[in-house]
C-alpha cells in the first residue's frame, strides 16, 4: 500500500485525523511512556513516587492534546513524543549501565582485584 500523503485543507485531512493510524501511534506512545515511567521508583522530595507524578503528567499532556485536528500538529508531537522517551530510555540506561560498572569496580577493589573472588595471597 503506497503511503498516505496528506495536503493540509483537503478533504482527505478530516478522513485521515480518524484514522486508526494516529490512534494506534498515539496510544503505543503513552503505554511506551508509562513502561518508561515505572523504571523511576524513587520519591521526590515530598515523599511522591516519580513514576505516579510522570503518569499523571503523561495523562494531562494527553487530555490537552486530544482536542488537536491538524494532521502535521499531530505528527510533530507524536515525534517529538517518541524522540524525547528514547532519549531518557538511552540516558537512564546509561546511568544504570555507569552504576553497575562501578559496583563490579568496587568489587573487584573490595576482593583485592581478584575476579574469581578467591584471596590467593592466605594460600
């Protein structure tokens, strides 16, 4: 099937804003999101989970834009959308991958730099 090009004021716009195309984006982009939003289990400094303040604000960002009609409106948010939850996926996968590495480092510290875990020098 060839793609659909949409020419803003035609009478294919209307046709093409109910498709089940943008429904479908839309709707894989916040259930991305809250997979995203679960991974933050720590509180902010009232004691709030930031996985339930990012799902509301998911939800209210959602709500605002659910009323928007013109197509190319529609497609940069959904990019825009898609782009900055890589984003935090590849930092926050980062900063746990920088974690783990430096758990491991401490580790092998703590083990006198041994890998196998075994003090050779009480032998």
């Amino acid at each position: 099937m060839p793609p659909t090009i949409i020419i803003p004021g035609s009478a294919g716009v209307a046709k093409h804003l109910q498709s089940s195309v943008t429904r479908v984006e839309a709707l894989s982009l916040y259930r991305e999101i809250l997979r995203t939003a679960k991974v933050f289990h720590w509180c902010d400094e009232k004691g709030i989970p930031w996985h339930t303040k990012l799902k509301a604000e998911a939800r209210r960002e959602f709500d605002a834009s659910k009323e928007e009609k013109d197509p190319l409106i529609i497609a940069r948010m959904l990019v825009t959308g898609q782009e900055c939850v890589k984003e935090i996926q590849r930092k926050f996968n980062d900063a746990d991958r920088k974690c783990w590495e430096r758990i491991q480092q401490d580790s092998l510290n703590r083990d006198g730099g041994d890998r196998d875990g075994r003090d050779r020098g009480r032998s």
